[in-house]
C-alpha cells in the first residue's frame, strides 16, 4: 500500500489532472487577476498561519503538527473542481488556479513543511525534505501532470476520450487509498482520532471560509469565489498522505490526511449548500443599493 499503491494511485491522479489542462488554463489568469492573486494568498499565507494557530491552540503531538503544516501546504486537489461544478463555481478558474497552485507547490511544499519541522522537531535529522526529497516531491507533484498534458497536446482526442474515464478513477482511487491508509494504520489512528477529527473539520472550515470571504471582501465575482472556497478548502490529501509515508517515512505524520481526506466530503457538501446562491442575492441587493442614489437625484434608475 505504502510503497508501490499511493504513489501510483497519486501519480494515476495527477496524470489525470494533465489531461484536463492545456497552456491556455494558465493563460486564462489574465482573466480574473484578481480572484487569482487573493486566492493565492489565501493559500499560501494565510492557510499555512491559520493552521499554525489552531495546531498550536489543540496542542497536538509535535509529528500530528507536522502532519498537519504538510496538509495545509498541499494543493487543492481534483475534486475541489467536482464540488465548484456543483455549487455552481467557475469551474475554469478552479482548473487554473489547480494549474498554478501544483507548480508554485514543488517549491512551497517542501518549504512549508521543512519549517514545520524545524519548529515542532527541532534537531531531528530523520525528518525533513533534504534536496534529494525535494525532487521526490517534483517528481511525484509535477511529472504526472506534465505528462498528462503532453498526452492532450499529442493525441487531444484521446485526452478527451480518457477524461471521464480517469476522473471516475481518481475518485474511485482517492476513496481507496483513504480508507487502505486508515486501515492499514488503524491502531494508531484511533488512538488519536479524537484529537484530529476536531482540528480537521475545523479547519477545512475555515479554509472553505476564507476561500469565499475574503474574495467577496475584495468584490470578486460569487462564481469565482465559489471555486476559490473549494480549491483553497479541498486539499490534495492524497498528496499529502504520499509525501508523509513515502518520502518522508512517517506514518504517523500522514494520519491528520487520512482524517482529513474522510471528513473532507460532508463539510464541503454542507459548505456548499450554504454558500449557494449567496453570492447573487448579495450582488442584486448591492445593484439594487447603487441605484437609490441615482433615483433620489433626480436620476433614471436602470429600468426606467
């Protein structure tokens, strides 16, 4: 399971992913500037600190810390883009910003979790993503993907043939390589189960709150915050769970992954039911304020 099933149930995932994408997905960044920039920033700076507090408010063994900063540091994974569908999200700016966040996470995975370890673990030198890790992680991050998206370039028609086919698989996989880690582990998973269900709930919460909010504070568009919510609030615990028994050889530290990457589905199911249709009411009632003035002044209001 360890060593031969996650990584190519991770790799089966990720090559999938590169079949959905071409250059123009990143291109398309020029689109929505802003929903990418503050959707970047939720995910790389402001996730990593909210997971630092709440690591440190429940006090959790130092390698469950760690295990935690290496989930936040994961990218959104594929199914934030199955739930952004759903809800009604724009569905192209989830696989953009799944493009980008799989890139910029070759470097800011490592170092994530390296400082993570340097906190939390200070002086252990049996952890940690040392260079020849850290091309571990290129390999098993980054490989797939461009291999899938050379496939598309070549043989499109294949790629669109196979797109169905694999993202069925890699949900299939995903629940597979779950729930193989958590038997696999389940001694040790009930002795912590009771502190890690809390934290992970409670913080995919708060990465699906902050992937809405602060978009709407900033006036980006409900569909694009929508897809912001469930690419920074889904993660790629797959990934996460990978980096943790395979690269860097702890099992213990994939279990807040394992946890996660079960509880993950109800909450984002219930976040989304929360948040659907919030955005445009919020819009008309803002129309429908701006225009007052214009009606009070003597104006003609749009519809007049």
């Amino acid at each position: 399971m360890t060593t031969i099933g996650l990584p190519v149930a991770l790799g089966i995932i990720m090559f999938g992913l590169g079949l959905s994408l071409t250059p123009g997905d990143f291109a398309r960044v020029a689109k929505h500037p802003k929903a990418v920039i503050v959707a970047l920033l939720c995910q790389l700076v402001v996730l990593p600190a909210v997971c630092l507090a709440l690591v440190l408010l429940f006090r959790l063994p130092p390698v469950l810390a760690v295990g935690m900063m290496l989930l936040a540091a994961s990218p959104g994974g594929t199914t934030a883009n199955l739930y952004s569908h759903l809800f009604r999200g724009d569905v192209a700016l989830n696989i953009s910003l799944t493009a980008i966040n799989s890139v910029l996470a070759v470097v800011t995975l490592p170092l994530i979790t390296n400082l993570a370890i340097g906190y939390f673990l200070p002086g252990d030198d049996t952890l940690g993503l040392q260079p020849a890790k850290t091309v571990e992680v290129f390999v098993i991050v980054l490989l797939p993907v461009v291999a899938g998206m050379l496939v598309r370039w070549a043989r499109p028609g294949f790629a669109d043939r196979m797109d169905k086919p694999v993202r069925i698989a890699s949900v299939v996989i995903l629940v597979v390589v779950i729930a193989g880690a958590i038997v696999s582990n389940l001694g040790l998973l009930l002795e912590h189960a009771g502190s890690l269900a809390g934290i992970t709930v409670l913080f995919c919460l708060l990465s699906l709150s902050v992937g809405y909010v602060v978009p709407r504070m900033v006036r980006v568009g409900p569909a694009q915050s929508i897809a912001s919510s469930f690419e920074i609030g889904i993660h790629n615990a797959t990934l996460a769970i990978v980096i943790a028994q395979t690269v860097v050889g702890s099992v213990e530290m994939s279990l807040p992954a394992a946890v996660y990457g079960v509880l993950m589905f109800f909450v984002a199911l219930g976040f989304g039911f929360l948040i659907r249709g919030r955005g445009t009411a919020r819009d008309r009632a803002d129309a429908a304020t701006a225009a007052v003035p214009a009606t009070r002044s003597g104006g003609r209001a749009p519809g007049d």
